[in-house]
C-alpha cells in the first residue's frame, strides 16, 4: 500500500488543489452547486401546496434561462479518464459524485490519509432507495469514483474494468458515513483496490472490490476530440 510519500504527480496536484483557495468564479458555483443542492431537497416529496410550488417553478424557470445566455463549456476530466496531465480542478468541481458546483453531487468530500483515500459524505434525501436509507445504485456510483481515485494512487491510472459491492447493512439517510479506499496490487495492466463504507460508530454498511485496467490515453484523447466536434453550437472548451 503507498504512503504519503510514494503518491503520483497527479496526486500531488489534487492535493494542493483541495488545500488552495478557490477562484471567486469557483467559490461562486460551489455556492450555486449547494444552493441547488439545498432546493432539490426540500422539493423532493415536498408538502408545499400546488401554489407554491408554481410560485417556485416560475423562479427556477427565470433562472435557468438566465444561465441559457452563456455557452456550456467542457466540464468532464476524470481520475480514471484523465492522465497526469489532467485538470483535477475541473474534475473536483464537476464531478457527479465529489463536486461541489455539481448540484447532483452529495456531495463526497475526499482526501489522501496515510495512503488511504477517505471520502465524507452525509447522503440527502434526493438518494432515498428503502424508506430512510440510501439507494444502492449511488452506493456503487460512489464507490466506483472512490476507487477510481484510489487506483491513481498507482501513478498510471486506469479505468473500470470490473466492480463489486457487498451490501452489508442499509446505509441511512442524513448520517455522517465514511468512505475508505486502499490500493491492494498492481499487477501489469491491472490494478486491484477496495473500499469499504462506514458509519461514524464504525459500523461497515457496504463493502467493494474493483480491477482497473491501465488504458492507452491516446485512445481517451480521440474520444475527448470526438466528443468537441458533437458539441452543440457556441459551446465551448472551459
């Protein structure tokens, strides 16, 4: 398992961005991020009466057509789909799973720790599957990008090939949970981690295993320049 010491440059890179003051463009759609974040809750199974609810959807209606006005720029570079030259501030920001500007985000707060990579996250009720608890399918979501970032632990990241859960327990709503990722082996293209999801008494609700597989980033390049030229008009490269 690597320590601190033995992390790649791209984790190095991730790692002065988390401790970095963000932009004031940053900081403005980390907020925006949390305030959607913050409406999607209190709209999902809302009470409110039909009024006001009209009254709300009006307002968001305004809103979105105010952000219409600008071009959508190119907001995905992953852990497992970028290489080291990958922009981990993009990826941090955007990401469905960690960003914070992502309103469909928890979102999951992560850091390196002793070479173990640890996400905090207290899941909403937009992620209810059984009454009070987490959908299973955004525990796997999680857990892919957890150990997505885990395998780049290795210095040459790969991209899912393989990901098993073993759902031990309900993982409940509006709790503190802990996630925890370790790199195991690499063995030549294939890097093998697993994690496993607790509550704060330490309890284990979930548990996984992955295989990542070491890919040619040229090959990620072509689809990246595949994907600018479907590109709706007036967008942009962010």
């Amino acid at each position: 398992m690597a320590d601190d010491r033995e992390l790649s440059p791209f984790h190095e890179r991730v790692r002065t961005f988390l401790s970095a003051e963000p932009s004031p463009k940053r900081s403005a759609a980390r907020r925006a991020g949390a305030a959607v974040r913050d409406l999607i809750e209190r709209l999902v199974a809302t009470t409110a009466p039909a009024e006001s609810v009209e009254a709300a959807a009006d307002q968001i209606e305004a809103v979105a057509a105010t952000l219409a006005g600008y071009p959508q720029g190119r907001i995905f570079e992953g852990f497992a789909e970028s290489s080291t030259s990958g922009d981990p501030a993009a990826f941090f920001d955007n990401s469905p799973i960690l960003g914070a500007a992502n309103p469909l985000a928890p979102p999951v707060r992560v850091r390196v720790e002793n070479g173990i990579v640890v996400g905090e996250v207290t899941w909403g009720s937009a992620y209810e599957g059984p009454p009070g608890c987490v959908h299973g399918g955004y525990l796997a979501a999680a857990f892919d990008e957890v150990l997505g970032m885990t395998q780049s632990l290795a210095g040459a990241p790969g991209m899912t090939g393989t990901l098993t859960v073993r759902y031990r327990r309900p993982t409940p709503l509006h709790v503190p949970m802990r996630f925890e990722g370790s790199l195991d082996r690499v063995e030549r293209r294939k890097i093998f981690v697993t994690g496993r999801l607790l509550d704060a008494g330490g309890e284990v609700t979930a548990e996984a295993e992955a295989i990542f597989v070491r890919v040619d980033f040229a090959k990620l390049a072509a689809l990246a320049d595949e994907r600018a030229r479907r590109a709706p008009p007036g967008a942009e490269e962010s």
